[in-house]
C-alpha cells in the first residue's frame, strides 16, 4: 500500500521514539538524548542513541539508523506497510484510503525514480571517461579527488545534445518519461510547425545529485564547465518527483552526521551554505553537517525542514554585499515562523570569502571557531537597523525604533514576540545613554549583557558593544581608520578586550601590507587575546565604509564623541609634579596604569605620539610631547628609587 507523504509526517509527528524504542531496549537518559545497548548486536558499553527531537536512531556499533518505521522493520521483520499499520494503529491515526488513481501515480513515480537513478549512475561513469577530464580537472582544482567524487555521488554531463537520452531510451524509457522527470528539455515546436526532439537538459557540466529525504536521487543540479557559460547553475526542473523550494542539498546526509554531534553549536542545527561546493567542501573538512537551498532564496519550507533536524540551525554566507543580502532575506522570512525551540543563527564570513575559501586557506579549525561564534538572528535584526541609516537626528532615531518594532511584530508566536521586544527595548534604552554620556565619563551606566546574545556569543558591557562597533568597522575601513585614528587611539573602552582589537588593529595597519579581521586576529593569538578574538570573529561584518559617505561620517562622529582618555593628562601632569618635587602622589595601582599606557604606546609603530613628535610643531603637539618627556622621567626616576 502507497501511503501519502503528509500521512507519513503526520504519524512520525504523533510518534515519540523512544516510548516505540524502549519496548525493546533499555534506554538512559544523557543529556537531551537517550542511550542503551544496542539491539542489533551484542555489546556491554552502550552505543544505541535515541534522538526524540529528531525522530531518528543510530546504531554505532552496526551504523544502522533510521526512524520509527525502520526500526520495527528491523527488530520485528515487519515490512514497511505493516510498520506504518502497527504504528497508526497504536497511536490512533486512521489509514489512509488509496484509490486507483493514487496507486498508478505511486507506480508512475516509482518509474520516474529509477531512470533518474540510472542517470545519476551515467553521469558518474562520464566524469571517469575521457571526455571527463575538464571536469576532473575543475574538482581536483576545488580540492575534490576520486574519493570526494564517490561519496558525494558526484557526476559529468557530456558535451552532446541526446547523449543521456540515447543511453536511457535504450535501456526502455520513453521521451516522454524522461521529460516528466526533468532530464530532457522539450522544445517548442519549430516556425513551420513542426515537432522539434527533445535534448539533454545538462551539457557540458559537473552534476551534483539532489537526494530526497529517502536518500535517493531525485534531481540534479549542475555546474558549467565553459567560461561564459550562462546559467553557472542550472537544476532540474520541477517535476513529480522534485520541487527545489521544498528540499535542500544534502539533507539527510547532514542529519546523519549531526546525530554524531553530542555537544556544542553543530549539534543544535544543520549547517545551511550557499551552494553545493561549499557544502561539499565543508563535509570534506570534517563538518558535514552542511545543507544548501538550490539557486533560490531559503523558504518557509526549507525552514521547516532545517527545524525538523534542530532548533537552531546556522545559516553560514559569505561576507559580501550580496551575502548580507541574503542573509536579511533569511532573517524577514524567517520572523514569522519564531517559536520556542525555532530560531536561527548567523555567521557572516570575512572578506567576501565563501566556506570553501574558508577551509582552503585558513582551515577547518578557523571555520569551526566561527560557527561556534554564530550570533542570533536578534543581533542581525538590530545591527541591520542601527546601519540603514545615521542616527543624527531625532526623526532618524524614531525611524530606527519603529522599523525594530515593525520587524518584532511580524512574529507570530505571542511569547516570542513580547521576549523581542523587550530585548529591542532595552537595547534601545542602553543605545540611548551611550549616546547621551558626557564625554570623559565612560562607564556611567552599569554593565550589561544583553539577554539574547545567545550561550554562542561573547559580549561585552553597553559602552564596550559600541566601542567594539567603532572598532571593528574602523578596522573594516583603512580610510576611516586614518583618518579617525587620533580619536580613536585616544578612546577608553570599559572592556580591555575591546581595547586590545583596537591596539592590534594599530599594529597591523602599520607593520603589515593590509588591514584585515584575519591578521587582526592572528595578531592577537600571538598575543593570547582568546577572548578578544572571540569578540573579533563574532561581531557582524560590514562593508567598507567612504569617509565622505553618510554612514562614514556617522562613525566619525561616533568616534569624535566617545569618551577619551581625559585621566590621561591628569596622570602626565601628576607625575611631571612628582618628579619636579620629590613628592610621590600615585598610588602603586596608579602608576602601574600609566606604566600599561606607556608599553602599549612603545610597542605601537606609528603612535598618535610618534605622529605629533615627527608631524610640523604646533602648541599641541609641544605640550603633548613636554608631557610626555615628563612622564618618561618621572618613570625612570620612580624605577630608580625602587632600585635602591
């Protein structure tokens, strides 16, 4: 009996795996999972785990896993039908009623797979072929050898017009099954009317087979191999068997390595990338928990079936214009489908790079650290809001609040929707006396952390998150790093973290030939900045910024009325006084701050100091320097006494 896929999610929605597992093993809760012995071997040290979350078994010790139908299937030697009768039955679904329309279009989709099938088997054994050898070539340039192109079933079109229709057709398929299952395009007819023969519908193209949530191959998508080749990305059409707004590549696949995961970011969600490579590459670098939408925006049923896996799954895009984009479109779809238990996370990638870049270069260890510091989808609502525009005016400012609340309001979930809005509000609030601190005072309002960040993500205090913004999109922006780089330098930041980006940001601008997160970071894992680098890696990445552009000179301005190190002169002064008159005014735990200030200004290449003293003379930097011989005396006149 052919039973109809809402009927199957239904009953496995009804089904709590482990009630149907625990008849016949005995199950120990650890963690959010279950674990016994297994019953597919004998075994003394459990291997046997349970995911009710996830409805899906696996067996280590034999690596056999499915759901609740395939383990009656196993234990009891029922067949699938007589599974799905027991499990209904058992928890009160009714069967479903097929009719013999329904039992011909089950037949019909079952022919339809297997030539899809055979297909995938041909394009397999075309990428081993001589004519092959662009594509071989094109792999092993992305870093996929022979074993790469097995496990992930991986394919080549040949360059002809029928050479798939031909091998198909004389294996018994009909024109017209072939087209159904979308592997032949059928053209219009020709100016004299005329019927004109179907073609293949990939030509000359690296084939990547799209598996359903069966694991057997349904569609494909393709890669073109010709330098303007126009799609670079082509799919299968939709057909019977196949609608790309409803699957996701490497579903399964993924879902089986992500019940491996017991701990950690990877082990909440699925891992959703771009596109197929970057899937690939990642699963190839020992993260396979990798998915991909196919060529479209991520939908609400892809959502859906990203939650089926895990409730927090991690949408991973590159750090360019169009990735950031993407990522918007993912956080206003996703919006209204909130829930308890239903959220996503986002990682945006430095440098306009992809995930393949990422493991190519900097290697699985540097990818892993960045999922792991994946921030909330409320961190991306709010960085976008804060960025649309300059809050320079009390208009703008009433702008930026209502589009929050706007965005917050879509969500459906009551419960969900108020914890937003609260969250937005008090950011708000804390926004607002950032603004609002006089300068020379930082640190005014109490340190906070906001209550969404997530368990992934390291935040600092209020005053600390908008230094840790003037920073990082300073870094981000040579110009606005120039030209902001006195005030900037001159900044106090409550977190020292966010202190130490800043100084390394200095270092690396000018001791190295460009200025980016990555040797920021390195910089500072020399320095053994580990949380430092967290924050670095965590916050959002933005886009270079023109110094004459509105958000340029908003985060001028931003800077030019962060609190500075007022303190600072007072302390060059005090100490100039102490040297003059023998009198010792600063604490140890004063002068100790100063002592910090004047290594960390020593170990800085091109200082705002160093600036003054080679820049032509002006009263300022006159004073600025006096003080700083000052200081530089009492110093050595404060070590010599402690000497003696």
């Amino acid at each position: 009996m052919r039973f109809p896929e809402e009927f199957l999610d239904e009953l496995k929605s009804r089904v709590r795996l482990s009630d149907v597992v625990g008849k016949k093993v005995q199950l120990k809760k650890r963690g959010k999972d279950w674990v016994g012995l297994s019953p597919f071997s004998s075994e003394k040290t459990p291997s046997f785990y349970v995911h009710d979350d996830r409805g899906f078994y696996k067996c280590f010790s034999t690596q056999k896993s499915g759901d609740a139908i395939t383990f009656l299937m196993e234990t009891e030697r029922l067949t699938f039908a007589e599974s799905v009768e027991k499990l209904a039955r058992d928890y009160g679904l009714e069967l479903p009623k097929q009719s013999a329309a329904e039992q011909q279009q089950y037949k019909r989709r079952t022919t339809l797979i297997e030539w899809v099938e055979k297909a995938c088997a041909f394009f397999e054994d075309q990428l081993r072929r001589p004519g092959g050898a662009a594509a071989r070539e094109y792999l092993e340039r992305r870093g996929f050898g022979p074993e790469a192109w097995k496990r992930h079933r991986i394919g080549f079109s040949p360059d002809g017009w029928r050479a798939l229709s031909d091998h198909l057709t004389s294996q018994g398929a009909s024109l017209e099954e072939l087209i159904e299952a979308g592997l032949l395009v059928q053209p219009e007819d020709g100016a004299d009317g005329k019927a004109r023969a179907p073609w293949d519908r990939f030509r000359n193209r690296v084939i990547f087979p799209i598996t359903d949530t069966g694991n057997r191959v349904i569609a494909f998508g393709a890669r073109t191999l010709e330098p303007d080749g126009k799609p670079k990305y082509l799919n299968s059409s939709d057909s019977p068997l196949f609608h790309k707004g409803k699957t996701l590549y490497r579903y399964m696949a993924a879902r089986e390595e992500m019940a491996k995961i017991k701990e950690g970011p990877l082990s909440q969600g699925l891992l959703v990338t771009e596109g197929y490579v970057d899937a690939i590459a990642l699963a190839e670098a020992g993260i396979g928990t990798a998915v991909a939408p196919l060529g479209t925006a991520l939908t609400e049923e892809q959502l859906e079936l990203l939650w089926r896996a895990g409730p927090e799954p991690i949408l991973c895009f590159d750090g360019d214009a169009a990735g950031i984009r993407a990522a918007w479109r993912a956080c206003d779809r996703a919006l209204p489908m909130l829930e308890p238990g239903k959220t996503l996370y986002f990682v945006l990638l430095p440098d306009g790079m992809d995930p393949d870049d990422v493991v190519r270069v900097r290697g699985a260890a540097a990818m892993r650290d960045m999922l792991a510091g994946a921030r909330p989808l409320v961190d991306l609502l709010w960085n976008r809001e804060l960025e649309a525009e300059p809050l320079d005016t009390p208009e703008r400012r009433a702008g930026f609040e209502a589009r929050l609340m706007s965005a917050a309001g879509q969500i459906k979930h009551e419960g969900v929707k108020k914890a937003y809005q609260q969250e937005l509000r008090d950011r708000l609030y804390w926004h607002a006396r950032e603004r609002r601190s006089p300068p020379g005072k930082p640190g005014e309002a109490p340190a906070r952390t906001t209550g969404m960040t997530g368990k992934r993500g390291v935040s600092p205090g209020p005053t600390g998150l908008a230094g840790l913004r003037l920073v990082v999109r300073a870094l981000e922006s040579p110009q606005i790093m120039e030209q902001g780089r006195e005030v900037l330098f001159r900044a106090v930041f409550d977190d020292p973290d966010v202190s130490a980006i800043r100084d390394a940001s200095f270092y690396v601008y000018d001791n190295t030939e460009m200025l980016d997160r990555h040797r920021v970071a390195a910089h500072l894992r020399s320095l053994g900045r580990k949380r430092a680098i967290e924050l670095l890696e965590t916050f959002p990445v933005g886009q270079p910024m023109d110094p004459r552009s509105n958000e340029g000179r908003e985060l001028l301005d931003a800077m030019g009325r962060f609190p500075v190190a007022r303190t600072l002169v007072a302390e060059v002064q005090a100490t100039k006084r102490a040297d003059e008159e023998g009198v010792e005014l600063m604490s140890a735990a004063h002068q100790a701050r100063i002592m910090q200030k004047v290594i960390e200004r020593r170990n800085s290449s091109r200082s705002v100091v160093d600036e003054a003293i080679t820049s032509p003379a002006d009263d300022g930097a006159q004073n600025l320097r006096n003080a700083i011989g000052g200081m530089g005396a009492a110093m050595e006149s404060k070590r010599s006494e402690d000497r003696s």
